[in-house]
C-alpha cells in the first residue's frame, strides 16, 4: 500500500493539564479526532493532500473551540476578520486571503483564489468582493457570535491590550494559547500541501495580519522539502519567515525534517522571543509536531499506524 500521511494543529500555548477539565480536554481531542478524519478519508480514497488540507481545516472551522472560522477571535471594532492560506508542493502553487469577514470558511475561499484567480493573495473588501464571485458560502455576524470570545474582546478592551486568543491575564481556566488550525498531509501519489486558518488575534486593530497567510511565514510546501503549517505570535513569525526557513534548511543544508524543525523552533525563535509551534511532513512521509510553548493541541496520523493525539508536552 502507497503511504499517506496527515497532521493538524489547532493552536499552542499556555495549556496547562492542571486547569484543564477532563470535559474540555476530550471535546479538544474529539475535534482533532474529527479533523484528522476528515481529512484522512480523502487520502484514502487516493484524494489530493491538498483536498485533504482543505478538508481537514473545514473541519476545525466549523468548531468553536478554535481560533478559526466560526471560533475567530474579535477585532476592536467587534468584528471577525480572518486570514488563511494554503499552498500545494507539487507545483508550488499557492492561495490566500487576510482580513476577511462574513465568509464561513476562508480556507476553501484561499483554494479559490488559487484555482479561479491569477493571484495568490486577496485582502479585505476586494477578497469578499471576489468570494461573492466566486460562490462562497458567507455567514452572517450571529454565525460567527462566540460568547466566550466577545468576553476575551471586553477584557482586552478593558487592558486596552491587543490578545493573541487567551494570554495570560484573559484566558479562560489560565491558559494562554494560540488558537489557529492548520494542516499538512503527503497523499499516496508522493505530494504534500499545506493550509492554515485563523481568527488573528483579540482587539486587534488596523488591518492587522499575521504570519497564517503570509506565504513562506505560516504556512509553505514544496515536494522536495517539506509541508508547514504554524501557529504562535505572528509577527515573530513573520520576522523569522519561519516556515520557508525549515524548508530552506532543509534544501541547502540539507538538513533533516526533525534537524530543520529543531533549529527554527527552538533556537531561532526562541532568540527572538516567539512564542509558538508548527506541524510538518515530507514525502517520505516524516511527521514533526515541534513547540516552545507549554502545549500545543495537535494530532498526526501515518497510513496503517495509529492517530496520536496530543496537547501538552509528551
Ligand atoms: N499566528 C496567528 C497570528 O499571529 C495566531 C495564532 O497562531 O493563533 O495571527
């Protein structure tokens, strides 16, 4: 049997098992277990890694439990304002979109922009204005109505802090994490891809993006190297061009998956005070799952082996 392989993030951070409850952390489990589902039944079927990057992060938009799609964080002006990207290695092809709002899951609208435009990055009004052509599904404000969110914008109004999702001193049962999801899977033909998506940060203002669409920061993919997905504090991401990095690592140095991801997560990230973690594979099917935060929520999954799943360190 050909091998396939998939991995999924849904954040990382402060997540600590002693302010867990053991409800809260078999629903996180269940929805990394949905998610890798999701996408695996794909790759099963000798779908594209691509289809089931999408799939996968469907998946974890639709839940409310993460910082993506339905569980976006709020903006300042009581807004959710999305970005996500996918990129597939097998021709480097790649689509993304920041700042949107209203579309219900803006990873599928990332797969349009790469499939029905001549563009790899759409923001803002134009990317709606382009979702609407292109037959999107939105969803109104009410959809997107989390209240455990609209609390976290209050208490960073309250601060006047901007909030990468739950940091310390507004988080729920004292955790502080990143909540955006990704994915990264190599299918049965030999191809990787990857996607992330996510609801940015808490009280942020002005447009503010981050590393998740940013090609080459959150997210990139490349047959010859490797598929990355990340999540943490995104503008040291973006510094860092974090995910490009481990493949270059790995195409110059030629270093290791594990030896690339090792350098980049904790050593170059950590000098620069970035806080965060990232999944990856390459077409041989090597998973690395590296984090310099207390935890990341995570799963992986190799054809013929079984689902892990994990969410503080090992
Ligand atoms: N990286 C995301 C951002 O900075 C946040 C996250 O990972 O939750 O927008």
């Amino acid at each position: 049997m050909s091998k396939y392989a998939i991995a999924i993030h849904g954040g990382a951070g402060t997540i600590l098992r002693s302010t867990m409850t053991p409800e809260k952390e078999a629903e996180y489990k269940q929805a990394l277990a949905d998610a890798i589902n999701a996408g695996e039944v794909i790759l099963m079927a000798n779908g594209s890694a691509l289809d089931a990057v999408e799939a996968a992060i469907v998946s974890l938009e639709n839940n409310p439990l993460f910082n993506a799609g339905k569980g976006s964080v709020f903006t300042n002006m009581g807004k959710n304002e999305m970005d996500a990207s996918l990129m597939d290695g097998k021709d480097l092809r790649a689509g993304a979109v920041a700042g949107v709002q209203n579309i219900k899951n803006p990873i599928k609208l990332s797969r349009a922009v790469m499939d029905q435009s001549e563009h790899v990055m759409l923001a803002g009004l134009g990317a709606m204005e382009f979702a609407e052509k292109a037959g999107a599904e939105f969803a109104d404000d009410e959809y997107f109505f989390v209240p455990m969110r609209f609390e976290q914008l209050q208490k960073a109004k309250e601060s006047d802090s901007i909030v990468l999702d739950h940091t310390e001193d507004d988080f729920e049962n004292g955790e502080k994490k990143f909540g955006t999801v990704g994915c990264v899977a190599l299918d049965v033909h030999g191809n990787i891809a990857a996607g992330t998506s996510t609801g940015g940060m808490t009280n942020k203002k002005y447009g503010r993006v981050g590393d998740s669409p940013v090609i080459g920061s959150g997210t990139y993919a490349n047959n010859n190297t490797c598929a990355i997905s990340c999540t943490g504090h995104g503008e040291y991401f973006i510094r860092a061009v974090v995910a490009y990095d481990i493949s270059c690592l790995m195409e110059y140095k030629g270093l290791s998956l594990k030896e690339a991801c090792d350098i980049v997560v904790q050593d170059k990230l950590v000098k620069l005070g970035g806080e965060g973690g990232l999944i990856a594979l390459d077409a041989q099917g090597n998973i690395e799952l590296p984090f310099n935060s207390e935890g990341m929520y995570r799963a992986s999954k190799k054809s013929g082996e079984e689902t892990y799943i994990g969410i503080y360190e090992a």
